[in-house]
C-alpha cells in the first residue's frame, strides 16, 4: 500500500522542523563569546608566577592565580614593608578577554614574612601577545608590570 503524497510531504516537513529545531537548540547565540582558558607560568622578570583561570561566556571566572615574591624580589617587597616574602593566593571570580588581554579580579590571602596571612582582594590583567601581566593587591597597590622570563601563557 502506497501512502498519499501529502502524507509523505508532511514527514519530509515534520522531519526538517524537527532538525531546525535541534539545530537551534545546540548553536550558541549569535555574538556569545566561548569559554576561554588562560593558563601557564613561570619566572616573571620580579617574580614566579602560575595561572589557571576558566573564563566564561558570562564573564565568571574559577581556578587559580599563584604570585610568588622572595630572594631576588627583595627590592619590590620593600615597598610593602616586607624583608623575605610576598606570596598571593587568589581564586578570580570575574573575568574578561579583550583580543590578547585577559583581565580577572576574585578575593584571596596575602603571604607574608613570619608566616602573616592577610585576606585580599586581586585585579590582573595578562597580555599573552606580549607575554607581560601585572598584579595589583587592591588593599596595597599595584606591582610593576612583568614580563615572563621562562615559562608561558596562553589562551584557549
């Protein structure tokens, strides 16, 4: 038995709603940004540095930002009335990527000689084009600018 045309041409119909649909559903919005990750680390030209930062669409941000200051940073830590070491452990919760720029900010704790912890908040920015970032510790002040001596980062 052979089905009317017209009943043939309403599955054909139905079927290609139905794959217009799925389609749409899986697409992302028009303009939406991907989620990117920045990652890397390594001797900074004033410090050792490590990040791993989850950034998405939204603009939120999770994972890590790790500063470390000591020996060879001495004449930096003077500013901050420390001798032996500045550390920063932060956990960025907001972020954004302007082209080769990565910009974040979150809260997390301060290091400090003698073994002093101190809640902070951070802003970075980091410049994977030209391999520079710069930390500052909002409730003290911004550091000089850096650029990676060894080590990388990147942006997926």
């Amino acid at each position: 038995m052979t089905r009317p045309r017209h009943a043939i041409g309403m599955q054909v119909l139905r079927l290609g709603a139905a794959t217009v649909a799925v389609a749409a559903a899986l697409a992302q919005p028009a303009g939406a940004a991907p989620d990117r990750h920045l990652h890397g680390g390594g001797t900074a030209t004033i410090s050792q540095v490590a990040m791993n930062i989850h950034i998405g669409a939204s603009g939120s941000a999770t994972g890590s930002f790790e500063c470390l200051m000591a020996g060879r940073s001495k004449a930096v830590l003077g500013a901050f009335n420390l001798k032996h070491i500045m550390a920063v452990h932060a956990q960025p919760d907001h972020a954004s990527v302007a082209g080769s720029v990565v910009t974040f900010s979150g809260p997390g704790k301060l290091v400090m000689d003698n073994g002093q912890h101190r809640s902070i908040t951070v802003s970075v920015w980091a410049n994977v084009a030209t391999q520079t970032f710069q930390l500052t510790v909002v409730q003290i002040g911004a550091l000089p600018v850096e650029t990676m001596l060894t080590g990388h980062i990147g942006l997926g």
